[in-house]
C-alpha cells in the first residue's frame, strides 16, 4: 500500500472514531426503520394555537450508519392561520419509486428523523415571513438535482437545504459540519455561501473553502468540513459537528397577525 493511501485510511479512521465516540451522536438506527419514532420534540409551535406565519430548519443525525458522519436537513412553514406545517426535503429513497427526490408535503416541523431528536437551526416568525416562505417554495422546486442523489459527496438532501438557502438569503442559515454535500456545487466552482454572507470555492463537493460573516472560515477536505466561526464561536469538526455555545436564533417574538385566509402553496408532492 502506498504512503498517500496509509495517510487517507489513517484520516478515515480518526474521523470515523471521532463520530462514533461523540456523546452528542444521537443514531436511532438500532431500532429499525419502521419502528423508529417520528414524534415531535416540542421545538416547533402548534399550528392550531399559531396564527402567524413560521418558518424553521432543522437536522438530525441521518438514519442507520450515515448518522455517524451527517445529518439529514428540511425546511418547515406554516402560512399565515395555516392548520399545518409544510416540510421541504430531498429524500433518496423516492428515487426508488419512480418519484423525483423533492419532497413537499405535510409533517410535523419537529418531528424525530427515524428516532434521532432534531436540532433547530433557524427560527422566523411574524411579518414579512409570508413573503419569504412564497420565495422558498420557488426555490424549492428550482432544484436542478430532481433525479439524482449521492450520499457523498452528493447531490444530497444537504445539497437542497444549501441551494434553497443561497436563493432565499433571509434564512441566513449556518449549516453544520456534519452537512455533508452542503458544498457541492455541480459543474460551478464557485458560489455564495448558504447563508449568503460570504463565498465560497468548491471542487466537486470534494476540495473547497468558505469564508462568510454567518459561517466563519471552512475548509472542506475530502467532502468533510473543518473550520472556526468567530462570530458566533464555535469549533467545527467532521463527525463531530459545532463544537462551542448554543446558536444565535435571529426569531425575536411579533404581535399575533390578524385573522386573515392562509396561503395556499403550489399542490404538494406526496411522500
């Protein structure tokens, strides 16, 4: 075996160990997936007791082994006086069916991914979210990966949450390290970042860097993230994840909307 090949197993490995070792590594895979809980956690207000409009976006670690390195992400609102929540998310298995991988349908917005509980990573609520949830659903079904899907590097489900966010820079979103195809850029080279506070340049999802107000400094090495956010500090390693205080949420409470009709969105593709 050559040098270089020691090196990048070797490299494998400690990422490996790191993932696996992790206290904050929540894998449900154990139980199987048709008997792994899909229950809300209690992050995301109740539909019938909210008026305004929400939007929030969260992962939680992937389902079976893929949760040892990478989370799977969604988008949730709810229209003004909306009865549910509206989840967008790319789904591999839909590929298997026949179907597109897009998914836009009703859920829970907290619900566990497979037993895994989520973590929220933005939460935006009151006025002026109407308008942006009508710009997330344009972006949504803009996805130019429809028919396609790779665990690694991607085209992946983290790969739709970041093109959706580079088109909808109200979401200012800072999608963890454990994000894996969150840098694929197709055939482009550059971009902005996700959050759209800074650029970034990318090979493939494979060799890349990030430098952005919302994001900090990454590096992405073998389509596995490591970086340093000084701004919101925290330490980001692959596996592992963020590594520092709780994250800043912009949402800050508004007045109740008043009654008005919810929006309807554009017909629902069903799981």
């Amino acid at each position: 075996m050559s040098k270089k090949k020691k090196v990048f197993l070797s490299f494998l490995v400690v990422v490996a160990a790191l993932a696996y070792f992790n206290p904050h590594r929540n894998n449900a895979g154990a139980q199987g997936w048709r008997n792994a809980s899909r229950e809300p956690v209690g992050l995301a207000p109740d539909p019938a007791m909210t008026s305004e409009a929400v939007i929030q976006v969260y992962t939680a670690r992937a389902y079976s082994w893929r949760g040892y390195f990478g989370v799977h992400p969604w988008i949730a609102v709810k229209p003004t006086n909306a009865e549910a929540f509206t989840v967008y998310e790319v789904i591999g298995w839909r590929l298997r069916w026949g179907e597109d991988v897009v998914s836009i349908r009703e859920r829970p917005a907290d619900a566990r991914w497979f037993g895994n509980a989520p973590e929220l990573l933005a939460d935006m609520r009151g006025k002026g979210v109407d308008a942006i949830i009508r710009k997330i659903d344009t972006a949504a079904r803009s996805y130019p990966y429809t028919d396609q899907y790779s665990v690694y590097p991607g085209p992946n489900s983290n790969t739709f949450i970041a093109h959706v966010a580079r088109q909808v820079p109200e979401l200012k979103i800072d999608l963890p390290p454990t994000a894996i195809g969150k840098d694929y850029l197709g055939p482009s080279l550059f971009a902005k970042a996700p959050s759209g506070t800074g650029y970034q340049f990318n090979l493939g999802g494979l060799f890349g860097i990030m430098a952005s107000v919302k994001e900090g400094l990454e590096f992405n090495i073998l389509g596995l993230t490591f970086g340093v956010n000084p701004f919101d500090p925290a330490i980001k390693l692959p596996g592992i994840g963020r590594i520092g205080p709780d994250r800043k949420l912009d949402y800050k409470p508004q007045a109740k909307t008043a009654n008005t009709k919810p929006e309807k969105l554009i017909a629902e593709k069903p799981l």
